[in-house]
C-alpha cells in the first residue's frame, strides 16, 4: 500500500501499515494516551491506538464545519468522481482490509471478504445516486407562483458506528452522508477502530477534501459524544448500537434538535412455517443465527416453529449446528469465530446459565472453549418458557433458542411480543402466505425464505424501539437531506407581454 505522507504513527499488522492516530481536519493526530487493540482469537494485543478527548472530537467539528459551505457546493459529478476512486482504492486494498477486520474483530476471514464486498457495494451505489436527486416543480395551487422543491445537506454529522461490522457501518453511513453533501465525523468502536482507520485513509488518498472526513477514536465515548451533541453546528447524529445508548443520544440530541438516525437492537424471530422447506429453512437459520458469532442486530433471535415439524427442524439445526467449526478466523475450516471481548465472553456464559435456569433443554453446546481467545460453542436451546427476561432480551450470542407454536396466528402473535421491530424471517411454500405474514409483523424488515437480507438498494432500518430513519437505498441518503420549499412568483401576463 502507499502509505499517508501526512502519517505520524501507525502499526504493522501481516505486512500492512495501519494508522492508529486520529484524523483531523486533513491530518493525522497523535495523542498522550493510547489504548489496546486485541486480537479476540488469541487475547493479545495488536496494536496501540491514541485515544482522542473532547476537545480533539471539537476539532473535529470545527474542521466538519469549515468544509460544510464547500463541500456542498462541489458538483454532483465531481462528487460522484471522488467515490469512485475511492472504490477503486478500496478494491486495491481489499487483502489489507479484509486481513485487519479479522484481525482486530476475529470473524472468519470468509466473512470479512463477504462484509467488504457488501461495503464496497454500497459505496458504489452511493456514487450512483449522486448525480440523480432531483427535486420537484409545480405550479401554486391557486396560481401566481411556482412551487420548486429542492434538497440540502443536513450539515455536519456524527457518525457512531459498532465494533460487529466495521467497514460496511462506516461505509453505509459516511456513503450516504457525503453523497449528501456532508461533513462528518466518524467515532470508531473501541474494539475495532484499524479497520475504520483504513477506510478514512482510502478516502483522504482519494481526494476527498481536508475536513470532510475526520475520524476519532477514544475510550472516552460518552463525553465525546456529549460535548459533540451539545455544539450547535452539529445537525445530525447517526448511530448503530444498543437501544440504551440511542436514547441517551435521543437526549442528547433533543436541545439542539438534531436530526438523528438509530439503528438500534433486534429480537429477530425466525419462522418456520408448517408448509416451510425444512431443509432450507435450517441452512438458512444456521446463517441467520451463527454469522459473525451471533454478533449481529439482526440475528434469528427467537426461532418459532410450527410443531408439525418442529422435531424434523430441530433434528437436522441441532445437527448442522453441533458441524460447525469454532476457531481462529485465518483458519480457512473456521466458520464462527470468537466472541469480541473477555467481557462479552463472561455475558454469554451468563446467558447460558439463566436458560439453564429456566423451562428450556440444551440441546448442543453450553460451554467456553478452552483456549486463550474468547470462543463459544454453537449453542442451541429448546425453549418451552416464554415469559422470562432472558426470552425476551437480544442474545448477540452464538445461542440458538427454539420455540414452538401449534398455528401461524400463534407464530405471528409470538413474534410481535416485543419491544423491537427490527428484522423478521418468514419460511414457507406459499406465497400468499409470505405476503399476508410478512404484513402481519410489527417490523421494519421481512426476509421470505432467505437468512440475508442486506443489499445497497435496500431501506434497512426498524421500527419500535430499534430505531429510527433507515440506511441503504434512496432513503439513505435522504437521511442527511433536508427538504427547501422555494416560492417563486411568477407574472404570466408581464412575462408574455
């Protein structure tokens, strides 16, 4: 790779030059203090990465600032031009990539060659929206004027992205963002800001102006985060995370009235319907559930199975999940990784005990792997009590628990007894069927017969407490556009005089 000329620190990781210094205002920063970088697979440290303060992330916003004016005016081709290198460069370096995501996240390196397709993709899509959001004209209602809609850029924005998918969250959001025409400034997740670091200096190669971008890492997140909401140039705020963190953020941002976008928990249900196709119901329940380790918002939380096949469906996942290979994510065998931290490891082992606790059987799994990373067997529970809070809370966990229900009305009634609404999974041979389900479900997101259902000319999002606003497809970069009502008079009989 060719390294930033304007590069102060930064780490060797499989013969890869990674920043570790924050990105301000067109510049690399370093700071007093650094924190820990671990590899999850083996517990040990990879890298130091400078941790930034309030007022670095001030900096950042004063920099977001200054480039507003500018970069809103720069043209939509020249734009679009701008993100199109950059998905040049981001698919010159795709091994790099890829090779730091494992590294600092432990998803199988399969998975992060799938993650950064995915995000390569949306980057793609965003540069060819840019030249294409047009507004409206149209005479007054009662004549003498014109009414012309236009749209312009929220302003300066915050961007909070997780540690479960680090390229495709900062991919999807700053995409979205600066096809809109803003500024941001990008807060990494502690435990995988290098691959973040790599996407903001793809972008700063490519020639995105100084300002446009900035990026802070910090171990600090809430007072970053609080000194950044309390500045009224920030206009947007656009996080994915815990509903917890997005209603301190909704808090946040109500003095200000900051527009803000949350992509926030899920409590997936997955169902199988009595005329579903098992067997693809089950290849498709083992990727929904185990992908990333569990790891992921819109995982099948609660698999709820019509008990006509519930024990053929339960057989052959129990089956498929007892085959899956746990291990380091370079190992090409690897199919679930470890979990992100000794922490999040300790929650899971948790989890598993309060369902030991209550009216469920294990059925594979249970346990820690032994070893000096953080694995956790595939882990599957058929669950009969539906009323404790353990069934009731997002698992992010490599936990499988299966559920069953004598009608569809049941399954659906089950489904939507939740306080999220993020994504649900539909299986069954009937179309009519799909359709009127799907419409049935309190949530943001139906897949019909499939576990994946990311695509960048998709509106992702959810309803209820996990979310607001969406990302991916049109409404993406809508999300960081504010509507302009112009009202032009017009004299017919002066002008055709």
């Amino acid at each position: 790779m060719t390294a930033s000329t304007t590069l102060p620190d930064s780490v060797t990781l499989h013969g890869h030059i990674v920043p570790t210094t924050l990105f301000v205002g067109g510049q690399w920063r370093t700071t007093e203090e650094t924190f820990a970088v671990d590899n999850p697979a083996t517990g040990k440290e990879i890298a130091q990465v400078h941790t930034g303060s309030a007022q670095d992330a001030l900096d950042a916003l004063d920099a977001a600032d200054r480039a507003q004016r500018s970069w809103r005016s720069v043209a939509p081709r020249d734009r679009a031009e701008l993100f199109r290198r950059a998905h040049a460069a981001l698919l010159a370096r795709a091994d790099e990539i890829t090779t730091v995501m494992t590294l600092e996240s432990g998803k199988p390196l399969a998975e992060s060659r799938g993650e950064f397709a995915l995000s390569a993709d949306f980057f793609l899509w965003y540069a060819e929206q840019i030249a294409h959001l047009h507004g409206t004209y149209a005479p007054g209602s009662r004549g003498g004027y014109r009414i012309v809609t236009t749209h312009q850029p929220v302003g300066p924005s915050l961007l909070i992205t997780p540690w479960n998918f680090p390229l495709l969250m900062i991919a999807r959001k700053a995409g979205a963002a600066l096809a809109a025409g803003c500024p941001v400034i990008v807060k990494s997740a502690r435990e995988t800001p290098l691959t973040c670091a790599l996407f903001v200096q793809v972008l700063e190669e490519s020639g995105f102006p100084a300002g446009v971008v900035n990026l802070i890492h910090t171990t600090s997140s809430s007072s970053v985060s609080e000194a950044v909401m309390a500045d009224r140039r920030l206009r947007k705020v656009s996080f994915t995370g815990s509903t917890g963190v997005g209603s301190t953020l909704l808090r946040q941002a109500a003095p200000g009235i900051v527009n803000a976008s949350m992509e926030l928990g899920g409590d997936g249900p997955f169902l199988v319907l009595d005329d579903a196709d098992v067997d693809l119901a089950v290849e498709q329940a083992i990727v929904c559930k185990f992908r990333n380790a569990g790891q992921a918002c819109v995982a099948a939380n609660r698999i709820i199975v019509h008990a006509s096949v519930v024990e053929e469906f339960t057989t052959k996942f129990v089956a498929a999940a007892r085959a899956l290979k746990v291990g380091d994510g370079f190992d090409p065998k690897t199919e679930i990784g470890p979990i992100i931290s000794r922490r999040q490891l300790d929650t899971v082992t948790r989890l598993v005990e309060q369902l030991r606790e209550i009216d469920a059987d294990l059925l594979t799994g249970g346990s820690a792997v032994e070893s000096s990373g953080y694995f956790f067997e595939p882990t599957v529970f058929a669950v009969r009590d539906r009323t404790s809070a353990v069934c009731k809370q997002e698992l992010f966990a490599p936990i499988a628990t299966i559920y069953t229900v004598g009608s569809t009305a049941e399954a659906i009634e089950f489904a939507n007894d939740t306080t999220y609404g993020l994504a649900a999974y539909v299986f069954t041979r009937d179309l009519s069927r799909a359709v009127t389900v799907s419409e049935h479900l309190d949530f943001g997101m139906v897949s019909v017969n499939r576990g994946i259902m990311a695509d960048p000319a998709a509106s992702f999002g959810g309803v209820k407490a996990s979310g607001l606003g969406r990302e991916g497809g049109h409404d993406a970069i809508n999300e960081f556009l504010e509507p302009k009502y112009l009202a032009i008079t017009v004299d017919e009989k002066e002008a055709l005089a």
